[in-house]
C-alpha cells in the first residue's frame, strides 16, 4: 500500500521536493518566498502608481514627485501586505480548528467580509451619486442618501461576514481559504465590469466624458489592491493546501489530534468528531489543489 507522501503526489501532481522534509507539512523556504514575493509585489505597486501618475498627470509630475510616489506605493504596498497576511493567519497555522485562536480565526473572515463588501458597494455608491446629482437637491436628502449608502454597506458586511465565515467552517482550512481567494478574485473583476459599467452610465447621464476617468479612477486603486493582494494569497495558499495534505491523513481536522496508531476508526478518539483517512477521502471524492 503506498505511503502517505505517495498518495498525496499521486492525487496531487506535486512531486515531493515540493515539500519542506525538514518541517514537514510547511512550505519549503517559507521566509524567503514570501520576502521575495513581497519585493518583488512593492516594486510592482511603486512602479504602477508612478504609471498612473504619468496618466493623470504627465511625465514632468512623475520625474518631480518621484519621492512621493514611492512613498506612496510603499504605503499602498504596505496594505496589501497587511490585508495577506490577516487573510492567511489561520490558514499558514498547523492544527485542527479548535487549536486555531479566535482572533487568528477572525482575520480571513474579516478581511474577506470586508473584500467582498467592497467590491459590491463601490458600484452602489456610484449610482448613488449619479441619484444625487439629478434628482437631490436639500441637504437633507443628501444626508438621507448617505445615511442609505451606510445602512446598505452595513447590511452587506454582516451577509457577507456570516457568509464567509460558514464558508470557511467546512472541510479542510486550506483547501476551502484557497477557494475563497479564487472566489474573491472572481468577484474584483465583476466588480471592475460593474463599476465600468456604472462610471460609463454617469458619463452619459451629465454629458461629461472625462468623469468616466475621474470615477475609475476612484475605485482603481482599491479593485487593482485587492487583486494583487488575492493573486498573492492564492498562490501561497495553494502550495500550502499541497502540502498540508499529508497531515490530514493522520490528524483529526478538528482537535489536530494523531489518529496514526488507528486509521480505521469512524471518530476522533479525543473529541468523537467523524473522521476519515486520507485515503477513504480520496476514494469519496476529496478536492484536488486547484491549477
């Protein structure tokens, strides 16, 4: 009967050097792949907000203010790191779910909460304030407006963040944060098209061309944010799916207690959670790592 690491390759298309035989189920040369990938992502954000600048603002902008656009992208850059990191605090974290602290817990639910309200309330708020500038004209109701906008964002955080968090409570930690950043990823680019597609009526409505530019040009560093920020945590979290596998051949997910002295039995020993092996996962229908 082949062995836990063969079964894993074999199910996975990974071959074993890609997993750290020094501490096993982590990713090898953790500390400098994600140094590398954060260089490598600061560079790119200074340099597409100097592009940006010189869009806007012309080459004699940029050349003069070259110290406030790596300022500035080093800021930017510094939220996307902030906002990956909190995505995978639980995930990066080896353990059954009851070993996983509350706050740890939290952090990818939060982040993805608050990922996926934006993404639906940046086009709200663009008709929002196309509603305001034909039909309002107290301020009162455009105090109401606001007050509509907020109510709506409030609403939206709550589904979502119950949303995510039952999303994220299923089956393997892993598999299901890589999923959710695939999903959100999927959800900037709907976003994208919805804000296009809103900036694009507005233009049309008030007769002025440039204010599709101006709107896009609002919600492009948060859309173009989170996109860098979930290619970033899909692809650290897809090697981490590959290689925390093999644990869950032998470990309860719940409690993280090691059933490898008794893979036939139907409950964690330590807290009666229904368990199965790796190999009765695969035989069911278990997820493979996603290309």
């Amino acid at each position: 009967m082949p062995g836990v690491w063969e079964r894993v390759e074999e199910r996975s298309g990974r071959r074993p050097h890609a997993i750290s035989h020094g501490r096993p189920y982590h990713i090898p040369h953790k500390g400098a792949t994600i140094a590398t990938y954060w260089l490598l992502q600061w560079v790119g954000v200074v340099l597409l907000t100097a592009a940006v600048v010189v869009v806007f603002a012309g080459w004699r902008e940029a050349v003069y203010g070259a110290v406030s656009i790596v300022i500035g992208g080093t800021v930017w850059a510094g939220a996307i790191m902030i906002l990956q990191s909190a995505f995978a605090a639980a995930p990066d974290c080896l353990g059954g779910r009851r070993e996983i602290g509350k706050l740890r817990d939290f952090f990818p639910v939060g982040s993805g909460a608050l990922g996926a309200t934006a993404f639906c309330s940046l086009p709200m708020w663009i008709c929002l304030s196309l509603i305001g500038y034909a039909l309002v004209e107290t301020n009162a109701q455009i105090i109401g407006l606001i007050g509509t906008g907020f109510a709506a964002m409030i609403a939206m955080l709550t589904f979502w963040t119950i949303s995510v968090r039952r999303f994220l409570s299923q089956e393997r930690r892993e598999e299901r944060h890589t999923r959710l950043a695939t999903r959100l990823l999927a959800g900037t680019a709907l976003g994208a098209m919805a804000c296009a597609a809103c900036a694009a009526v507005s233009a049309l409505v008030v007769g002025d061309g440039e204010m599709f530019l101006g709107i896009m040009a609002l919600c492009a560093p948060w859309l173009v944010g989170a996109a860098i920020a979930l290619i970033g945590c899909r692809l650290y979290l897809r090697r981490l799916w590959v290689v925390r596998a093999p644990w869950y051949e032998t470990h309860c997910a719940e409690c993280g207690y090691d059933l490898s002295g008794d893979l036939g039995v139907a409950q964690c020993s330590e807290c009666g959670t229904g368990w199965r092996s790796g190999a009765e996962w695969g035989e069911v229908g278990g997820a493979q790592p996603e290309a």
